[in-house]
C-alpha cells in the first residue's frame, strides 16, 4: 500500500472515531503543536494564565469534533501537520485579543479558590478523553439538523463533497460552507469553539 493510501485509510479512521488511530495522531502531533506554542507565546506574562497543554487540548478538540464532521481533506502528513500548526497559532492569538480584550493584568490577577480548582480541573482530561471521537461526534450530531447529520455521515463514510453533493443536491461547496458553519455553531455550543 502506498504511504499516501495509508495515510488516507488512517485519516478516515479517525474521522470514524477510532480511539487508536487518534490516540496515535495525538502522539505523533502533539509533541509538534506544543512546541510550536510554547516558541510562539513570548509574552512571558500570557504564561502566567495559559499553559501551552491548555491551547493544545483545544486544538484537538477542534480538531477531532471537525474531522468527525469531514470538514478536512488532508492529503498528506504535511497538510495535517499545517493545519494543525495553523489552529495552534490561530487559538493562542484567540487566548491573547481576550486577554486584552478583558483588560487583564496578568501581573496583578488573583484567582480565588474556584477558579483555580476549575484550572485544576481542566488538566485531568487526557488527550484520550479529549479525543474519543465516538463520543464527540454523537454529541456533535446531537446538535445537528438532520441534514447536516446527513452531510457528516456521507462524509465519514469517505464520500468527496462533490459525491456528497451529488447525493444530497447542491454544489461541492454550498456543501462545505454548511458542514463549515454547522461545525463553527456545534463547537460553540459545547464550549470549544474560538
């Protein structure tokens, strides 16, 4: 099998949900995404309140509640790592504009007990957890009209958006921009949206 049919077969497993394949991509990845955010986040101060585990667990959240839903066509271990070097800089300057949106001082935040004990938290969840993609895309499809849960499950059956349209009508790309949008609103939903 040629590497770029494995990676393809490895992609489409993931997008289906299976806890090996991302346990896998986490530990391939990760150790690419933090690095690139921890020589990205040169204030100092920002790493006071946000911790590069922190923006890289939301990275895969994204990520694996996106790819549930076929919204990437990654062709190669490059395209994957871009993209996820891409959603990387992408949150961390997200976490930056609120911190200075809400005027914070970093030097001078205090957290009382529960905000810390919810920091504290946030740290148990472990890559794995994060990325149980059966469970991330039935809370997805929850949230879905029942078009767009025909949308995601033609795409994680493997179908090109051109065959997704073809079967549902449209464009290819009217196609995307509603499984774009539907992700965008699902993700805020459930509190991993930017």
């Amino acid at each position: 099998m040629a590497e770029q049919d494995l990676f393809t077969d490895f992609m489409r497993r993931v997008r289906a949900g299976d806890e090996l394949a991302a346990e896998e991509l986490v530990r391939k990845f990760e150790p690419i995404v933090r690095r690139e955010l921890r020589f990205n986040m040169t204030d100092r101060r920002m790493g006071r309140t946000v911790d590069s585990v922190d923006i890289c667990q939301s990275v895969w959240s994204s990520f694996f509640l996106r790819s549930a839903a076929g919204q990437y066509d990654l062709e190669t271990p490059n395209h994957l790592v871009k993209l996820l070097l891409s959603m990387a800089k992408n949150k961390l300057v997200s976490q930056a504009r609120q911190q200075h949106r809400q005027k914070r001082d970093v030097v001078r935040t205090e957290l009382d007990g529960k905000k810390i004990e919810c920091l504290s938290d946030r740290h148990q969840e472990t890559p794995s957890a994060i990325v149980s993609g059966k469970e991330l895309l039935a809370i997805m499809k929850a949230q879905m009209s029942p078009e767009e849960r025909q949308v995601a499950d033609l795409r994680c059956q493997g179908h090109s958006w051109a065959e997704v349209a073809l079967r549902l009508g449209g464009t290819a790309q009217a196609r995307r921009m509603q499984m774009d949008r539907a992700a965008d609103r699902v993700a805020q939903q459930i509190g991993i949206g930017e």
